[in-house]
C-alpha cells in the first residue's frame, strides 16, 4: 500500500480559516473584511463566511462600533494552555502562592490582550472577606495596576494607539484625564512598580509589577489584590511593594530574565 503525504490530506476550508486567524500575528489588533480579503486573496463573500464560523466557534469576535474583527476568547485559552506547557503559569504558581501567604491577600498574574489585560491565574487570599477571582475576565489598562504596567513599558507609538483621548470612568476614583494619567504611567516607569486604588473597582486596592522572560520581553504583571480597608498606604509601601517586587524579580529569573 502507497503511504500518501499528509500534505495531500490538507482540507482547503480549514486551511483557510488558520490563514484568517494568523493575519491577527503580531500588533495587529482588528482587521476588516476588506483588508483580509485583500491579504488572503479571496472573496470577500468567503472570508464572511469563514470569519462567521470563527467567530461563532468564539475564535474571533465582531467590534460592533467599527464592524472590525479581532481575536476572541477561545484564541486566549488555547494560548493559555500553551503557556502553561511552556511554563510561565507553573513557574508562577509557587510565585503566588507565595505572595498570599506573605502578603495575605490574592495574587494573580495577567497578561495583555491588545488594549486589555485578561488574567491567567488566581490564588485567593483565606480571609472571608477578598478579592475573588476573575480569570478569563478582560480588564482595561489604564485603571488597573496590570494595565498600568503595559502601558510604562509601551512606546510612545503604541500609547497612542492604545491609550485614547476619552477614557472611560468605572468608579469616582478612575483617571479620566489622559494627560494625568500619562505623567502616573512615568513614575510607574520609574518605580517598577503599579498602583490601582479604586479606579476599577471601588474599596479594591491592587499592586502589580512587570514580568520580563529570557528575551528580556515583558510577558505578564504580577498583582496582588485585596480590600482597602486592609491595604493601607503604609502596608502597601512596607509590606506589599516590597514582597512584590521580589516576587517579580524571581520570577523573571526563573524565566530566564538576565538582570
């Protein structure tokens, strides 16, 4: 018996829709039809039908302001999964698991999502009263501490595209003012470290710091979350800031982060 090529197995509809999905490779945010019509060279009728299987799959979704198309949920799962066969989520495991114990409030690690941040693990802190999870969960950059990470090491180019002259307001504690909120994002920059108090959600306090890998990339924030009434300014500054920024630093050394 002839043992054919796998290549002559290839199912043309299918590689089509890998082709649609790795158009997303790299900064490219939202593409319209036309456009992938144009990179694909096909019809637009059949990027419509195969952006609609996609999309219904929840590997990609529809702005419905600029009837763009960009990566969905799905995509972020699958991702996930290949972190954590990589390594980054198990490296960070012990890292907060740490921090709840020593800090005794949640850790979480999060990653970015184009102009969000979407969580990737959670360790809640054993007290009654917490900050519970919310993996899977897509958070804006420029109220969250995580966010705030991206965005101090995010070019001028990228903040720009990233960071739009309106910004929306969560609670009365949100920083609304773009030119405010650019002068915090320098001194984020400058400390190595983010503060969120109560600007996505009220009487939560967060702390975030980068996490670099072995290319010395920024792949993720490392936070810690907890009721305001516990995080005080000046356990935040005696307690947290510290343990944090430790916990970052070892885990970007476990990542192969050359400091």
């Amino acid at each position: 018996m002839v043992r054919r090529e796998k290549s002559n197995y290839v199912i043309q509809s299918v590689s089509h829709s890998l082709d649609v999905l790795e158009q997303f490779y790299g900064s490219a945010d939202e593409i319209g039809v036309t456009e992938l019509s144009k990179r694909l060279k096909l019809h637009k009728n059949n990027v419509f039908r195969l952006l609609a299987t996609l999309e219904a799959r929840g590997y990609i979704e529809q702005n419905k302001s600029t009837e763009n198309y960009r990566l969905g949920l799905k995509c972020l799962q699958l991702g996930q999964t290949y972190v954590q066969q990589m390594g980054f989520l198990l490296q960070a495991k012990s890292t907060l698991e740490e921090l709840v114990k020593t800090a005794k409030e949640s850790s979480f690690v999060a990653i970015r999502k184009g102009t969000a941040i979407v969580p990737l693990d959670f360790v809640e802190a054993r007290s009654a009263v917490r900050v519970v999870s919310f993996l899977g969960t897509t958070l804006p950059l420029h109220c969250t501490a995580p966010g705030k990470i991206f965005l101090a090491f995010d070019s001028e180019e990228g903040l720009n595209q990233n960071l739009p002259d309106k910004l929306d307001r969560y609670t009365d504690k949100t920083i609304v003012d773009r030119r405010l909120l650019l002068e915090q994002i320098k001194e984020i920059g400058e400390a190595g470290y983010a503060l969120e108090q109560g600007e996505f959600m009220e009487e939560v306090i967060a702390v975030a710091v980068p996490v670099h890998d072995y290319t010395r990339s920024l792949v993720g924030s490392l936070g810690v979350a907890g009721p305001a009434h516990r995080l005080t300014n000046e356990k935040i500054q005696k307690e947290v800031v510290p343990l944090i920024l430790k916990g970052g630093s070892e885990l970007s050394k476990r990542l192969g982060y050359p400091e």
